[in-house]
C-alpha cells in the first residue's frame, strides 16, 4: 500500500507539506481525528508509533475498547440502479449481494493497489 504506514494493526497516511517543510498524516480506520508529524521519515513513524500508543492508553483510562481500524464491514450509498443491477447478477450467480460486492472489491483492489 502506497504512502501509508502500519503498527500495531493501524495505518496512517504520509504526507508532505512543502510550506511546513515537514511530513504529516493521520491514523486512518478509527472515530475521531489522531494525527502525527516530523520533519524526517523517522521523526514522523515515532510520532506515528506514539500516536498510536497514545490513543490506546486514552481508550484505557477511558474504559473504551478502540476502535479496530477495519472491521469488515461499511455502509455504501449507490445509485438505486447500480443497487438493482448488483443484485440481480448476484441472484444470477447464486451468491448474496455481499459476496458479489466484496468479489468486485477484491479484483479493485488486486489491480489498483498492487502495481
């Protein structure tokens, strides 16, 4: 995956700024905004590690489970269309719409993240 970093099962973004002349990102997957800086690579992966760290602690003297960064599942809105035409080749294929959403993510994501 490109531009992105993981630990601990988190991802979170690199980004440069050219007019702060130093990376940033943010802990993808969770509620709430958890973001990271440095001016080197190494710098901004242990704000990252940190950040992340931070968050877990927060969630324990919060008495909270955090959040999973991806949990498997996600709400879509589509064209009614679109909805009517999945379901059909679903049905057509002897599958649930889940499976053929996830078939169709899967080969996106085969071709797109992979090169």
């Amino acid at each position: 995956m490109g531009n992105c970093m993981k630990y601990k099962e988190y991802y979170g973004t690199i980004e440069y700024s050219d007019e702060d002349q130093c990376f940033h990102g943010k802990v993808l997957g969770i509620k709430g905004l958890v973001t990271f800086e440095g001016e080197s690579v190494q710098e901004l992966r242990a704000s990252f590690r940190e950040m992340v760290d931070e968050y877990l602690k927060d969630c324990e003297r919060k008495h909270i489970a955090p959040d999973k960064s991806y949990k498997g599942s996600f709400n879509i809105r589509i064209a009614p269309e679109l909805h009517r035409e999945a379901s059909l080749r679903a049905a057509n294929e002897g599958i649930s719409l889940n499976a053929l959403v996830e078939k169709a993510i899967s080969l996106y994501a085969a071709t797109s993240f992979h090169k």
